[in-house]
C-alpha cells in the first residue's frame, strides 16, 4: 500500500486516521493512543492559558510534537465565524506560521451541529488570508462543492454528531459528497467503533478524523490500534472493488460432477 | 498598569509583551498572544509596549477533536 498516499494541501501522509487528542486520561495516555493509531495529523485546541500556573507544568506539546506530527489546530468551542477567524490566526502564530486548520463554527452546544453560514463566511475569510482549511461541515452535497470551490483544502462532512459514538448515519449523503469531490473527503465525527470506520472507507472517504472513539473507549490504546487496523482494511477493501450484491444466490461451489 | 489579561484584571509591572508574560510565569512557553484584538507575533514581543487598559489573550495548545 506505499503508493497509496493520502495527499492534503500538497503533502502527503500514509496514514488516513487523523485523531484527536481530547477527552484522554491524561497527556502519556493521549501520547500511548496517539502512537497505536499511527496517526500523522493530530487536532488540538486553543484555549487560554491558566495564568499563575506552575512554570514547569507541562504541556500538550511536550507530549505530541510538531515535530514528530503534523498539528492540525481547530477552532472547537467557536460559535460564529468572527471567533473562528480570530482562532486560526492565533494558531497560526502559536505553530510558528504554519497555516494548516480545522475549521468549525458549531451552531448550538446540544447538537455542535456545524452552523453552515458562519462556516462559509469563516471558510471564505480565511482561504483568502492564506490558509490552507481543512473544513467540518454537514453532509449536504451543495455546501461540499462550495466550500471546495472557495479553495478549502479539504472537506470534512460529518457521519454524526460530535462525540455522539453512534456512526455513519448518513452513507448515501456521503456517496454524493464523494462522487463531485476533488479535494479529499475525511468523515469527521460521529465514528464509534472500528467497523464505522470501515465503512467510512470502504464507502470511499480519503480519511477518517476520530477522537472520542479512542479517548472514550475503555481501552484507548487497543481501541486506537483497532481503528489504525480498520481504516486500513476499508480503504483496500475500497480499492480491491466489492463483489456485487446479488437479488438470489450464487453458489461457491461447482454444479458439475455431483456424485 | 492595569491590564485585562485572559478576562481577569492584571496589575502589570512591566512595558513590554515579553515583560507581560514574564510576570506571568511563562516564559520559553509555546504560546500565542493577542493584544486588543490584533495578533502580536513572537518577533515582536521585546518590542511591542503595552499602554493603560490593553486586553490581552495568552493562549497555548490543548487537547481537543
């Protein structure tokens, strides 16, 4: 499978599980997950710093390096596209010019349901500003193409929502997304278990971005190696092309030479 | 002076970003700092001068989705 790289913004990656780092026990836990996944792209958060905190307290990226990985920083927690624009260029500043972003502008704290005007608006601001987007949206077809089209660099349409474990409730919605798309499609949020990844993949979504799969499994670490296991297996499922489905049966074995 | 950092009132007794986040423990931390709105790049905190009533955000990577 080398050749069968994952390309985003012009750089490629051999893993097609981008995962998050939420939600863990604590930061080795995160680090021990973040490895068994075989992840490249990571998602962290931006928040304010506590202030009077111990001097060597340490941080997140003590313990998932930009060097070793590529950070990818969201904009969680942002409710309109003015918070979101202002949160890229912080991260922007925080990870030393390097202009690779999630974007999310949520639309209630019940569902985070994408807010899709305020995520194009935001989308369009920050394309133009140089960034390159990486862009949570719904799975509606026609906001696909247009977040595409405006230049994001990647097109994240959710399976269900954030956190909710419950999968890819939506498979046909994602079907369209991926039949018109030229950028790649990386289902982001929703995913519970290895087998919604699977299907994700063998549906044929470039990616999978997970994280409370991982960090909320009882396991972590096992559950982000059988996630690393189960995107593999759907993209060569994808690509080995399914057997087709049949109305009636077909046997297996020959009909000649019954005894 | 009196500042607003991360929401909260701060007396600070310093001129400068770098000055600012010195006081504040923070020193060599990897972080990203806002002054009313507007992005101070690391290459400028040793000279950017903080004035009377400046809102200032310091912010660093956390984990998140």
């Amino acid at each position: 499978m080398s050749e069968d790289l994952l390309t985003i913004a012009g750089k490629t990656y051999a893993s097609r599980l981008l995962i998050g780092t939420g939600k863990y026990k604590d930061f080795e836990e995160t680090r021990d997950a973040i490895e068994a996944s075989g992840a490249e792209i990571v998602t962290v958060a931006l928040r304010r710093t506590n202030l009077g905190q111990n001097p060597d307290e340490p941080n997140l990226l003590d313990f998932v390096s930009p060097e070793r990985y590529t950070i990818l920083p969201n904009t969680a927690g942002c409710f309109n596209a003015e918070d979101a624009v202002r949160t890229c260029k912080l991260a922007r500043e925080l990870l030393d010019g390097h202009s690779l972003v999630k974007l999310e502008v949520l639309g209630d704290q019940k569902t985070l349901y994408p807010n899709i005007a305020g995520t194009v608006k935001a989308a369009r601001e920050l394309v133009d500003d140089g960034f390159q987007v990486m862009v949570y949206t719904n799975d509606d077809p026609i906001v696909a193409k247009e977040l595409e089209d405006m230049g994001c660099v990647a097109v994240m349409p959710l399976g269900s929502l954030i956190g909710s474990g419950l999968g890819i409730l939506n498979p046909h919605s994602l079907l369209l997304i991926m039949e018109q798309a030229k950028v790649p499609i990386i289902v982001d949020a929703g995913v519970g278990t290895p087998s919604d990844a699977t299907l994700a993949m063998e549906l044929g979504c470039d990616g999978v971005l997970l994280n409370s799969a991982v960090a909320h499994a009882n396991k972590p670490v096992l559950m982000a190696g059988a996630m690393k296991k189960a995107i593999e297996a759907g993209r060569e499922g994808f690509l080995a092309g399914r057997m087709p489905k049949r109305v009636y049966a077909n046997p297996s074995s020959p009909g000649e030479g019954l005894i | 002076m009196n500042l607003t950092v991360n929401g909260d009132p701060h007396t600070f007794n310093g001129t400068t970003v770098t000055d600012l986040v010195a006081e504040l423990n923070l020193t060599g931390r990897r972080l990203a700092v806002e002054v009313n709105r507007e992005i101070v790049p690391k290459s400028e905190h040793d000279t950017h001068t903080l004035r009377e009533g400046d809102t200032v955000e310091v912010v660093h990577a956390i984990g998140g989705g």
